[in-house]
C-alpha cells in the first residue's frame, strides 16, 4: 500500500471519513445576497425615508429655536408683571432674523383684575410693553 495516491485504500478512507463542502445552492443565499435582494426591494422607500429624515432635522432645529426665544420672552416679561402666574399670552411671533418677539400680554393689577392685553416687544435682555409695539 502506497501514501497518498489517489485511488488507494488509504486515500479513499480518507475520502469517507471527511465530508465534501455543500454547494452554494445548499448552503442559502449570503449575507451579501440578502442585503442586495433587500434594497433591490425596498430602494426607493428607504431612499423617501432618509429624504424625510433629512428636511426633518433642520425643521425640528428651526422649531426648537422658535420655542426656545418664546420661553426666554415670557421669562423676561413675567419678571416685570406685578403678578406673574397670572400672564396670559396671545399672538406670539418670533423673528430669527432680528431676534425680536413680539405679541400680546395680560396680566392682573395690583388689585387682582385683569389689565387687558397690551402689546409687548422683548429684544435681547431688554422687554417693553405698552401699545407702541403692536
């Protein structure tokens, strides 16, 4: 009996007791193939998605913003109300440009009633009301 020879004994048992690989076909598609069959499928959902994704953040900056200038406004007027829990705040606008607000404030009087709404104008750290600022 001779080593390593193809068609002898040794060779053959060799053969038997070591499996030959499954094919391709056995095994089931790749990671690779999946990941193609999936966009393949689903490419223009995914691509409207990220679309959305992407006009989305900027928007939810831009309205962050937006609330964020409000509140610091309102902080700012509530600290020159005679009674600041009773503020009550109607046509708020905000300009980024200028970083002014403008709106409508009513708040009660050192008696308890309400004043009725008066126009206010916070710029910066400086907040002014009276009807010279609608």
């Amino acid at each position: 009996m001779s080593f390593g020879k193809r068609g002898t004994a040794k060779h053959q048992a060799v053969q038997r007791i070591v499996p030959p690989a499954a094919p391709e076909a056995d095994r089931g598609p790749g990671v690779l193939t999946l990941t193609r069959m999936f966009f393949r499928d689903f490419k223009w959902p995914i691509l409207g998605a990220l679309m959305l994704l992407f006009l989305a953040v900027p928007y939810a900056s831009y309205t962050l913003r937006l609330n964020a200038m409000e509140e610091r406004a309102k902080d700012l007027l509530r600290e020159r109300l005679v009674d600041p829990e009773s503020a009550r705040f109607r046509n708020v606008t905000v300009d980024l440009r200028t970083g002014r607000v403008v709106g409508e404030v009513n708040s009660k009087n050192k008696l308890g009633g309400y004043v009725g709404f008066q126009c206010f104008l916070v710029s910066g750290n400086a907040a002014f009301i009276g009807p010279d600022w609608c």
